[in-house]
C-alpha cells in the first residue's frame, strides 16, 4: 500500500489511466505525460488550453456525484486547495484519493516526482527533471523586497510557509510577511502601503489585479503585474516562471 504526501493510504494497485484532478497545477502537469488519461477536471484548470474532459466544477466545491461517475482510478487533491471533507466523502464512497502537500519548490518538486512515480506508477517526466535543474539551486542574495496581495476587500497577502513565498525568495526577492503566523493573513491597506518594500507584485489570481484594478491602491509604490500562474502553479509552468517572473520584476534570473 503506497500512502500520499498526508500519510494516508491509497489503493491505485491497478494501471492507472484514469484520472480526475482537483488542482490546476496537476491538471497542467498529467496532461503534459498522458492527456488522454484525464476524464475530469475543475473549471480552474485552464492549461492546456485545448483540454476536452468532463468539468466537475470548483476545487472548493466539487461535484463529488458526477465525479464518481466518472469512475477514476485516482483523484489528485491537493491540502491547501481542496477541502479534507470532499476528500474524506470520496474515500468513504470507495474512490481513491491521492492528497499532495506543496508548501514550498523542493516539496513540490518531491510531492509531483511522488505523485507519478508512485500514485500514477508513471515514469518521472523529463519536463521534472528540468525544472530541477531550473530551480535546485541555493536561494541567491536578497535584492528586493515585496507584498504579495492575493485578495482585496479584505485585502489578502501572501504570508508564512507557502509556495509562492519559497519561491520568490529563490529569485532573491523578500515577502514582507514572510513571518507572519498566518498564511494567508488579512492586512489592512493601510498597512500595505506603509510597508517598506521595493514594490508590489499583483497576480492576476485568485483575484485578477490588472493595470485598472489594483495599482491605483499603491500610489507611491511600483507594481508589478504578473501571471498568477508563474507565482502559484507547481508543474510545466515551472519551466519558465523564473524568467518570465525575473523580467516582470526587472531583476536578474
């Protein structure tokens, strides 16, 4: 019995070729081995682009009847992006269930090598290996300092123990709120603007900061816009989200 990154065990003793994903990031990355595995998928997963497969709704509100259904031999969840009590309604049904934790790039890298090796019974792809060779490395110096807003009204940054936070801080930048107890703490905007950062880096998700919403509320600061995908996807995206991110911020990769 092989167990996920939780410690729960999961039943995939069967070849598995069919798989619904809860998590974009694991859409993204199964999809680029085995599209054709795919049966099922959030409304979230957006990548690739010409993915064809039955959509079961949000990550925080699956439709769990629809994807028994659909009769996977796993689902792919993931601790932050999904709900324990979907998880647990869909092991009590008899679905196996396969949970990842990724809460910084080196857990990630492990949590996917994991999650097809020995959940899928899949090669490790060659794409993983390079994004290991991209971003296996030793954080560089600190050469920037940031806020990382997920939400406004309330507004929401980015805090402690994320993905995104290990990430930036391996492109030499510093999350302001990088020790802050929470990890995703509500801060007032006040607060924001009063902090001392180099800049604001705005990601067009979950809330979709743009040049006309987002900006205005920093006025004596820099922004940087960017795709919420290079800073919270974990797979493919890897691949080029430190060049495209280094750019964005006008930093060297």
């Amino acid at each position: 019995m092989i167990r996920d990154d939780l410690g729960a065990p999961v039943d995939t003793a069967r070849p598995v070729g069919r798989i619904v994903s809860l998590v974009p990031s694991l859409t993204e990355a199964v999809a680029a081995s085995a599209q054709e595995a795919l049966v099922g998928a959030t409304d979230w997963c957006t990548h690739p682009a010409d993915l064809d497969v039955t959509r079961i709704r949000g990550t925080k509100n699956p439709d769990l009847t629809l994807i028994k259904k659909l009769r996977p031999d796993v689902v792919l969840a993931n601790k932050e992006e999904n709900r324990e009590l979907d998880v647990r309604r869909l092991r009590e049904a008899g679905v196996a269930v396969w949970v990842t934790v990724t809460e910084s790039v080196p857990q990630a890298l492990r949590s996917l090598c994991a999650m097809f090796s020995q959940c899928l019974r899949w090669p490790v792809p060659a794409w993983l290996d390079e994004v290991r060779g991209i971003w296996d490395r030793p954080a560089p110096a600190i050469t920037a300092r940031t806020v990382i807003p997920i939400w406004r009204d309330p507004w929401m940054v980015v805090g402690s123990s994320t993905f995104t936070g290990d990430l930036v801080r391996r492109l030499g930048v510093e999350n302001a709120f990088a020790t802050h107890p929470r990890r995703y703490p509500h801060v007032e905007l006040a607060q924001l603007q009063q902090a001392n950062i180099d800049f604001v880096l705005l990601p067009d998700e979950p809330y979709p900061f743009s040049p006309a919403d987002g900006p205005e509320s920093f006025p004596d600061m820099s922004s940087a816009l960017v795709s919420g995908r290079l800073l919270t996807w974990y797979g493919p995206s890897l691949l080029s989200a430190r060049r495209d991110l280094c750019a964005a911020i006008g930093i060297e990769g």
